[in-house]
C-alpha cells in the first residue's frame, strides 16, 4: 500500500510540475508540452496534481477542449474505481 500511496504521489507531484513548466513556457511563447502528454499523466494516477496545477496556475482552465478531455478522463477513472468497488 505505501508504494502505491508514493506511486501517486510522484504522479501528481510530476504532473503538476509538468503543466506549471508548460503555462511558464506559454508565456515565453516557446516549445510546449503537448496536451495528450499532460493527459497520459492525468490517467495513470495525476488526476489532482492537474487539477491543482490548472487552478495554481490558471492554466488550460479557459481551453473548453482541455475541460471535455480532463473531465472524460476523471468520469473513467471514476467509473472503474466504482466497478472496481463493487466487484469486491
């Protein structure tokens, strides 16, 4: 159980990194990090350090596109953490 506790927590602590380096690159108007690489972290386990990375920073939380995504991926994750629930 704690190295899945420190699994998701170097995760989200990853991510939320990423995406603070990505709004900071989006000022400089220089090479980004693509969304469906802050999307791949989100899925395996980044989900709240996305989160909180997009409200710290304000980033990506105008881009309706990114919101659909985001949401869809919390909405499986939610999905399969119920099925998974319910299957035990």
């Amino acid at each position: 159980m704690k190295v899945l506790l420190l699994y998701f927590l170097f995760v989200n602590i990853f991510v939320f990194i990423l995406a603070g380096y990505d709004k900071n690159q989006a000022r400089k108007n220089k090479r980004r990090i693509p969304e469906n690489t802050l999307f791949l972290f989100e899925a395996i386990g980044g989900t709240i350090g996305l989160l909180t990375a997009m409200l710290f920073f304000r980033h990506k939380t105008s881009k309706s596109s990114f919101i659909i995504k985001f949401s869809a991926i919390v909405f499986i994750q939610i999905l399969i953490a119920v099925l998974l629930f319910i299957n035990t």
